[in-house]
C-alpha cells in the first residue's frame, strides 16, 4: 500500500512539472498610463500578454503606445482580445539610431455588430523582423455601450538561422524585413513557375549599394528595388535582369547588379524567377554598401559615358529643365513622353493641338503623344504614368514616333541573343530600332527586353531619333 502511494506521488509531480513545461496565456503585464506618445510607452515583452484599456468611450480615441525589444531575427504576429463594439487601429513601427520612426504595418479590426460576445479574438499579419526596438500604437474608436479593456501578446518566433527569407513572402505586405551587409539564403519554390519573393529594409542615410547574388544558373532572376512613400506609394527606381547561362556545368553562377543609390526611407525588394527546365531553387542575396553618402552629397547624375550626348540633347533643345538630373534613375512612362513630345514638336515645328485622357493622369505630354497614337493605356482607361519604362516598351514608343513625324525607322528583324525573351507585340519595333541604330545590345548581344530604361539612356536614345528623323 505505501509503495502504490509513493508511485501516485511520483506520478503526481511528474505530471506536474510536465505541465510547467507549456506556456499558459496570462495577463503577465498591465498598461502603464499615460502611454498617449512614443515617449512614454509601456515597455512590453514578447509572448507575454498584456492587460490594457481604452479610457475613453462614446466615439472618443484613446493612444496607447507600447516598446518591444527584439534580441534575434523571428517572425512576429499581434493577437489581441478586443471589445466587440470597438474598432482596434494597429499601427508597427520601427526605430533608428536617433529615435526616428518608421511605419512598417498597419490593420484595422472593424468593430461588429452580429455577435452576442463582448470580446472578439484577432490577429494581425505575420511581420519578419531583424533585431532590434519596435514600437506599437493602439487606438479604437468605441460605441458608448463597448467594453472598453483589452488583451494584447506579441508572439513572436525566433529564427534558429538568422540569414533564411521568411515565407510566404510573396507581396509586398509579407515582406522579409532585411539589413545591409547581411547574406539572406531563399528559395523560389517551384522550379516550374515562378515564386516572388520580397523583402524591406529602411535606410536612415542615402547610400550607394550593390546586389549580390548567388543564383541557380538555369534561371532568369529579376531583382526591382521600389521606394515606398509615407502614403505607402511604391515608385520603382532600379530593376535588373540576371539571364540563364547558356549551357551551365555547375548548378550556380555568381553576378552583381549596378550601384543603386538610394536616399533615406523604406525600399522593398523584389525578387523573382523563371527557369527554363529543371533546376535547383536555393539563392543567397546580399545588399552590399559599397559607399555611405553624407547627407550634402548627392548620388552621381551623369555616367562619363553618357555626358557627351545628353549635353548635346540638352543644347539642342530635346530635353525638359525637368529631366535635367538624376541620370541614372529608371525613366518612367510619363517622363519619355515628356521626351518624345519635345522631338514631334520640334521636327514638326507645331504643338500637338489634341488630347486623349486616361483617369489617372492629366499630363499633358501623356495626351498629346496617345492622341497621335504613339502611346497607350495599360487598361480600364489608365496609362500608369509613374510606372518606369521597359526598354521594349521604349523601342516600340520610339518606332512610332519615327513613323508619326513621317520618317518611319528601316525594316528589319530584331538579331539579338534574347530575342526569344522579345514580347511578341514589341519585336518588330525592336527590329527597326536596331536597324536603325536607335538601340543597341549590350556586350554580349542582348536586348534586355524587361530591363528598366534609365532617364540618360532615354535621352540618348532620343537625341538618335531626332538625327535619324531631321
């Protein structure tokens, strides 16, 4: 008998410290009032729940704002217990080194009216972290018969290796939070389609980085580098093709994008592929700073190669005071129209007198060139204008411009290496600005067709044209 009681003893504190072992949700931590700004939020912990309240009711907002400290890269999701009655705006910052925030995410919870409970369990998305501090800030708009008390953990998931993407992170809401000079090891996960991958980092000072890659060598992998504005606009600034070798023997190959120069804010990161037949899927990538400007420094404007023509542009009347700078960014739709109308109205010697409207834009370099045919919209009447132009696109928007002022460009097909990866709606427009010496291959005989057109290149390209036209 006493040897059955010391075995149920035993199995007692077993059983016991077994369950010690499992996290129980708690309210291990209060709100510290007032935590109204960022300078008196409550420090919190991760996995631990915090028990708060909204002090005001009857439509009125209460800010409550909290610090977490990050130690390792993970995965962190916002779960929270919130009235039924109230709507819960949460807003993710990060923080740099002179208190600076920046809004990383954001999500509405909308107050509901169909259940019976007072209290309604919601998440927010998952958020990829580097270390570091974060802030959070909670505010609701409350009916006068809300509840008015919360609950909030942030769980969060350590990595156990700190250079991996973090999937899904196929848009850009989902993005893997990233830092300079730091390798991340990913994978596009089918082989057969292709997988986006997208990354962010924030940049408290412009500088000029570089992209390197270790890449599968049977794929095409496209990186796009996209500002995003404080109304969360993305404006893409750089773009870059990597194309499959020809006959690879090694399952990689190395390659590195141009100088990128970037100023301070958020910048996603977009990656992707497509493969051709069968191949490994793993890449590594590493956003490089190869130069810190100080903060008078501007990026360079003008590439040695480029500067003896686009003076000659400039002198001889073909370039708007408005595309006079930044040379090396990528043009964008609106920009080479700004372009193409100063070579129609100067060869012409007459303003385009007609418009055709698009709902997103009402510039007027935009109208006149889509009256006369020389450009179009994208669909549902919109004509992208921010968006930057692909060199394809440029071909085909300079051929028509040649035939518009009556000097249509030579008739030929395009010869470049890349030809297969030609739009088919843009290939013969490739040929004649090929024959006509408009554009130009790179080195190895290759178009480019996806490639981002840069603002000197459009304007070269341009001042060739009105040679070719005059």
């Amino acid at each position: 008998m006493k040897s059955m009681k010391n075995r149920f003893v035993c199995l007692t504190l077993v059983l016991i410290m077994s369950l010690a072992l499992f996290v129980i949700p708690a309210y291990a931590q209060s709100e510290s009032e007032p935590n109204d700004d960022a300078g008196t939020a409550t420090a919190i912990l991760v996995n631990t729940q915090i028990d708060a309240s909204f002090a005001n009711v009857g439509g009125a907002t209460d800010n409550d704002w909290y610090k977490l400290t990050i130690a390792q890269p993970g995965e962190l999701r916002l779960a929270f217990t919130k009235p039924t009655g109230s709507t819960l705006y949460a807003y993710f910052y990060s923080v740099n080194s002179i208190g600076d925030l920046t809004e990383l995410y954001r999500k509405t919870f909308l107050a509901s009216s169909s259940s019976a409970a007072d209290y309604v369990e919601v998440s927010s998305d998952k958020l990829y972290l580097p270390p570091g501090d974060y802030f959070i800030l909670l505010h609701a708009s409350l009916r006068s018969d809300s509840k008015t008390d919360y609950g909030m953990t942030a769980a969060f998931t350590p990595m156990l290796n700190g250079t991996l993407e973090f999937e899904p992170n196929n848009e850009d809401r989902t993005a893997t939070s990233i830092e300079l000079n730091t390798q991340i090891s990913g994978s596009f996960t089918n082989s057969n389609d292709t997988d986006n991958d997208w990354y962010s980092v924030v940049l408290d000072q412009q500088r000029e980085v570089r992209f390197q890659i270790r890449k599968p060598a049977r794929a095409n992998v496209t990186v796009v580098v996209y500002a995003r504005d404080a109304a969360w606009v993305k404006t893409e600034v750089y773009r870059k093709v990597f194309h499959a070798a020809t006959n690879p023997t090694t399952d990689y190959e190395d390659v590195e994008s141009d100088n990128v120069y970037i100023s301070t804010g958020f910048y996603y990161i977009w990656v992707y592929a497509s493969f051709r037949e069968e191949s490994v899927t793993d890449y590594t990538m590493m956003a490089i700073e190869t130069r810190l400007l100080a903060s008078s420094q501007s990026a360079p404007t003008l590439s040695s190669w480029a500067q003896a023509d686009v003076n000659a542009a400039i002198a001889a009347g073909l370039v708007p005071q408005s595309l006079q700078s930044q040379y090396t960014q990528a043009i964008t739709r609106a920009e080479f129209c700004a372009l193409a109308v100063a070579v129609y109205e100067k060869v012409a010697q007459i303003e385009i007198s007609g418009r055709t409207t698009f709902s997103d834009t009402s510039d007027v370099n935009v109208e006149k060139m889509a009256y006369l045919g020389v450009v179009n919209g994208l669909s549902e009447g919109r004509f992208g204008p921010n968006e930057s132009l692909t060199r394809e696109q440029a071909a085909t928007i300079l051929a028509r411009l040649a035939k518009a002022v009556g000097k249509p460009l030579y008739e030929q097909e395009a010869s470049f290496n890349d030809n297969a990866n030609i739009s088919a709606w843009a290939l013969e427009s490739v040929g004649q600005v090929q024959a006509s010496g408009i554009m130009r291959g790179d080195e190895n005989n290759r178009f480019s067709p996806q490639g981002v057109y840069t603002r000197e290149q459009s304007i070269i390209t341009i001042l060739r044209l009105n040679t070719y036209v005059r």
